[in-house]
C-alpha cells in the first residue's frame, strides 16, 4: 500500500506500507496527514478524506474516546497530541492526495 498528504501545497508520500484493504489504506493516510502535520508544528489542522466510512468512524472515534481497531487506536492517540480541528469528507475529484497517487498510476 501507499498513501500520499497534501499539506499546504507540498505533496508527500508514504510508499511500502504493507498489504490490507482499501479502508487500510485510508486509515494510513488520515494517520500518516496527523504525523506529518504536528511533526511540521500545525495545529488546529483540518483533515480531509474522500473515504466516508474513514471519515465517519474517525468523527465517531474523537467524539466518544472509544477507538474500535488499530488505526483507530493510533488515531485517538495522535488526537491526544494535537486534536484536529476538524474532519470531513470531501469528492474523490477534489482530493488532492488522491490526485497525486492517481498521476503515479497512469491508466
């Protein structure tokens, strides 16, 4: 698996993650958008993702303190570090991380 983070116009890119699923791979993502935003010292960052059901157990995850898999578990302690603004579900055409994985895969 690979994952890709816009941060601020700048395009980083996590290669050689391992095998899983599709919902693995988003997780990693919206893990890896949280690493790489407090190691930059960011705060009140806003994380965006085009995978709903990601995005809609991350909300679950920081509204209730209740992580119920592993990403999840790493989600909510990152969460305590730094706490996201926000997170929210954007189009797959407007994802800018998903632009760029894209043009390294050419159909």
């Amino acid at each position: 698996m690979e994952a890709a983070v816009v941060i601020r116009g700048v395009e980083y890119l996590f290669e050689d993650l391992g095998t899983g699923t599709n919902t693995d791979a988003e997780w990693l993502a919206l893990l890896a958008a949280m690493e790489q935003a407090q190691s930059l010292g960011l705060a009140d960052i806003e994380l965006i993702g085009d995978a709903l059901a990601v995005i809609r157990e991350a909300n679950l995850v920081l509204n209730t303190g209740q992580a119920t898999n592993n990403h999840a578990t790493r989600f909510l302690a990152l969460a305590a570090k730094e706490r996201p603004a926000r997170v929210r579900w954007i189009k797959r055409e407007q994802n800018l991380a998903g632009i760029c994985l894209a043009s390294r895969h050419p159909r």
